[in-house]
C-alpha cells in the first residue's frame, strides 16, 4: 500500500536533487544554453539553501517550517517546467527536457512528502546529540 515519503527520506531526495541539478548541464550536454546553465546552479543553489535552513532532520540551521521548505519545492517545481518558455530556450531539446524533468521530480516528491512539522522534542533530542558529539 503507498505510504507519503517521510522528512528524512524527503531530506535523501533533496540530498541528491542539488548535485544533478547542478552538474545537468555538463551531464546532459546544454553548456552552451548559458540561461539554462545558469538557471540550474540557481535552482540547485536556492534547493541547497531551502534544505540546509529548514525545520528537519537534515537542516543545519532550523528556521523555515518544513511546510514552507514544502510550499518553496513546490514553486520550484513549477518554475522549472515553464522556464523553458520563460528564458526562450525550448528550442533546445536537451535544456527543456531537462528542466521538465527536474519539474516533475520535484512535484512528485513534494507531492508524496508527508506535511507534518518535527515536532519540537524531537528537534531538542537532535540537539542533544549533536552536542555529544566531538569537536571537529
């Protein structure tokens, strides 16, 4: 039976969403489109700073509700569908097709998150054991 995807596993797919958004254009070869090229290191840079600011297991500095990190995939996902049309570069096979892919991968992942917050003792008990670990 289909259960929604958890913040954790949420938090993997976000994990390995900002590097292929990142290295798309080399790995799909559209370095010549610049807006595109620029466009991914736009959309994986803001996806790497949504994850790293979001109230969850992965966030490094807990202030956005995870709803909100939800609520920005969710933008972002769209964003990334139209904006082929938007920066002119649909003529471009790979770009495009690129970024409908990265579009609909990050719909259905927002779309299949599971929308509760971490709740407040569960965020105090990462605290605690992140401050037991040693000193890097």
């Amino acid at each position: 039976m289909w259960q929604p995807i958890s913040r954790p596993l949420h938090g993997l797919a976000d994990a390995g969403f900002v590097p292929a958004v990142a290295a798309a254009p080399e790995l799909v070869g559209f370095t010549e489109e610049e807006t595109a090229s620029t466009l991914c290191r736009a959309i994986s840079g803001s996806a790497l700073v949504s994850a790293l600011v979001t109230k969850a297991e992965w966030g490094a500095v807990k202030v956005m509700p995870y709803k909100a990190h939800l609520a920005v995939d969710l933008a972002t996902g769209m964003f990334s569908m139209a904006a082929p049309w938007l920066f002119g570069f649909a003529g471009n096979t790979k770009a495009r097709n690129t970024f409908l892919a990265m579009g609909l991968v990050g719909l259905v992942v927002t779309a299949l998150s599971r929308p509760e917050e971490m709740e407040p003792g569960h965020e105090l008990n990462l605290k605690r054991k992140a401050s037991a670990l040693p000193a890097l």
